[in-house]
C-alpha cells in the first residue's frame, strides 16, 4: 500500500477563519451608536466586533500568510521598512498608497509611527532610539526582560492623523530563540489582521537574523477585532475559500545589519493563494 502524503495546510488561515466565525457568531454591533470611521461616500462605518483575541503563531513552522486569498507581501513589508528601519512619517517615502488618506498636503501623517520610533533618549550606555536600543539589548543583553518598544505616546497623540493601531512590540529571548508579542489596540481583520502578523513576523526574522538568534514565537494580542459592516459579505465568502500549504520564506542570509535590508532580499516560495475579484473598501 503506498504512503499516503499530507500536505499541512497554512495555519495562519485556521486562525484566520476561526477569528472570523467567532466574530460572526458571537460578535457585538455598534450600528445603533457614533462612530468615528466613515467610508469614502460618507456613510459611517459599523462594525461587529468581539474583545480581547490572542493568536499564536510559531515561526519555526511557518510564515503566517493567508493562501485563502493574495496578500501584497511586498506592499506590506515596504511599509513595515518605511515604520521601523526609515522611521518616516511620510508617504514619499513609501512605495504603496495605504496612507495617502491620512497625509496632509506635504505627505506627512504627523507624530505617528516611525516619527515615535526615531524619538530618542538617553540611557548608560549612550543615546538611541527605539529601534537601534532593541538592536543594541538584542546583542549586547539578549536575555533582559526589558526589551520594548511603544508609539503610543500620549502627549503627541494631538498631533497624529490616525492613532498608532499596533502600538507596542516587546522581545523576549529564550535561550538562542527571539520571541515577540504585538499589540494592537484595534484591527480591521478582513483589510490588516494578516497584513499586520505578516509584518512582524517579518521584523522578528530580521532582528532575528542581525542578532544571531532563531526566530521563535509571535503573540498577537488585539483589543478590538471587528469586521466593517460591508466587509460582511466578503468575510463569508473568503473563509469559505480552500487553504493551501504554508509557503517557505527566504531571506539573504548575507544580511547582517537591519538596516541593509531590502525588500528584494526576501522571497517567498511556493506561494498559493486563492483570488478575490472583488476590492475591499477600506473606512477612514
């Protein structure tokens, strides 16, 4: 009798399907109250939504991206770049159009994302700011439970155009492993749940990679998931969709500064994915 042959399915996509059904089924709406997000016509932008979710991912295993449908995963890792390693907070210098929406007339969103990760301070051993002082611990004390950062900062918040939705990383090394949880306070999870665990499974590869250790564990922790009130249908549909395996990530292993890396250093192999013909409104 021959060996029967198991392909493993993406278990990003479980996780995915299994937020989405929960959020269907036991979700709270919030269409009988104000809101501040509106879509492009106007019409303001309910959602249903369930508190507190919390999903695991081991990157040993697999890169968590969804196969029941395309995610731009050079669009997104640009934008991760653009937040964390160009620490800007404009849109000449990203590549995709996510945030035209929320810049002012000179490309600037304000005092937001990676204009919170420049911001320095002062510490023993010299003058850094976010990331380079993560970079810096990752190497120098790889084992301190101290190693954090947040843009959620409260007396620049006036002066943001959109508040940071994924607001803190904290990284913990066990053993030679890099662990990370990501937290969000609010996720539009047909529009930016994969694209948000994409991202940081990314930088845990990289800070990974420049630091000499394996990638290991990410949490992500979301206060607020919901789905937008026209996303319903098209949430239906997409988990209803069939998974494919998991897809192997590749990075130049070449790299060993953060700040050289570049999105043609990455590849992702075999990657199969279902179609979405139709576009996803995004609210404001």
């Amino acid at each position: 009798m021959p060996a029967r042959i198991i392909l493993l399915m993406s278990k990003a996509d479980e996780i995915f399907i299994q937020n989405m059904r929960d959020i269907l089924d036991h979700g709270v709406s919030d269409e009988n109250y104000p809101v501040r997000p509106h879509w492009e016509d106007g019409t303001p932008a309910h959602t249903i939504k369930i508190f507190g979710v919390t999903n695991r991912y081991n990157l040993q295993e697999e890169l968590p991206i969804l196969t029941l449908r395309r995610i731009p995963w050079k669009s997104c890792l640009d934008e991760l770049l653009w937040i964390w390693q160009r620490k800007s907070n404009n849109i000449h210098d990203l590549k995709p159009h996510i945030w035209d929406s929320w810049a002012d007339e000179n490309g600037s969103i304000g005092k937001a994302y990676g204009y919170q990760l420049a911001k320095k301070a002062i510490y023993p051993e010299g003058e850094f700011d976010q990331v380079d002082r993560v970079l810096y611990d990752l190497k120098h004390n790889p084992h301190s439970r101290r190693i954090l950062t947040n843009i959620y900062n409260f007396e620049d918040l006036h002066e943001m155009h959109l508040y940071p939705c994924a607001y803190s990383m904290t990284f913990n090394v066990a053993g030679d492993t890099l662990n990370g949880i990501l937290n969000q306070r609010s996720n539009d999870m047909l529009t930016a749940n994969n694209w948000n665990t994409l991202q940081y499974a990314f930088l845990l590869h990289m800070f990974a990679q420049v630091s000499g250790l394996k990638p290991g564990t990410l949490l992500h922790v979301i206060a607020d998931a919901h789905i937008y009130d026209r996303h319903i249908p098209l949430v239906k549909k997409v988990i209803e969709k069939p998974m494919h395996k998991a897809p192997k990530l590749w990075i130049n292993p070449e790299i060993k500064n953060f700040y050289d890396f570049k999105v043609e250093d990455f590849d992702i192999i075999d990657y199969e994915y279902e179609t979405l013909e139709e576009k996803i409104p995004v609210a404001i």
